[in-house]
C-alpha cells in the first residue's frame, strides 16, 4: 500500500499501531480529523512517506523531532490547524521538502531557523502575525 486516505474518520488520536506495518506508503492523508498532537515518532516507520496531509485538524504544537526520520518528505499540509509556534529546527533534515502549508493557523511570529530549509514555498498566509518594530 503506498496511498492511504483517512480523511475526515474524526481520529482524536494518531492511528501509530494501525498504520506501522505501512513502510512503503508513500501518501498519508489525515486531514479533517480531530487530532491534537503529532505523537513523537510516530513517523518512524514510514521511511518511504513523501506527502503528509495533516490539515483541518486541531493540532496546537508539534515537537522538534515531528519529522525527524521521514526525510522523503516532499510535502507537508498543516494548514487550518491551531499551531501558535513552532520549534527552530522541526522541518531541518527534510533535504527533499518542497513545500510547506502553515496558512490559517495561529502563527504570531516564527523563532529564527525555522524558515532555514532547502524548499521551494511555504505558505504563511492567514495568520495572526504580530508585527511591530522588533522585527529583524
């Protein structure tokens, strides 16, 4: 199986066990679920997974190592989530990322390094930025 489409199952919980023995999948839709978190490895398994939908979800944060074995990643969609931050380093050893989708969060300023990554777009609009004259 390289594609898989859960949308809209109202998941709360990432489905880890479930999906472990899914090493080739290459296609992950989760999108329009109720999921809160991204577990810590929870990607681990899936070495071959390029393009990860995780948007319309209620995901508030995501830790450092989100992603951290999933380095054929191509595509990340976290639009429509409820991020208000993200860690420096989240998307660093993606050398394959093309493009990330963060529109319509809650993304008031991003800590520096986050944006320091090889890809083509990234999509910020419809955040609620902060702006004032601290800006570097």
């Amino acid at each position: 199986l390289t594609w898989l489409d859960l949308s809209g199952n109202h998941l709360m919980k990432f489905p880890m066990t479930q999906l472990q023995s899914l090493s080739h999948l290459k296609v992950l839709h989760l999108s329009q679920n109720k999921l809160e978190e991204l577990p810590v490895r929870c990607l681990d398994a899936h070495l071959a997974l390029e393009r990860l939908h995780l948007d319309r979800n209620k995901i508030q944060s995501l830790d450092v190592k989100a992603f951290g074995h999933s380095a054929n990643l191509t595509h990340i969609f976290l639009q429509k989530n409820r991020l208000d931050s993200l860690p420096p380093t989240v998307f660093q050893g993606l050398r394959r990322l093309e493009y990330v989708d963060l529109s319509e969060n809650r993304l008031q300023f991003l800590s520096p390094g986050v944006l320091d990554i090889n890809t083509s777009w990234v999509d910020l609009t419809f955040n609620p930025w902060h702006c004032d004259t601290k800006i570097e």
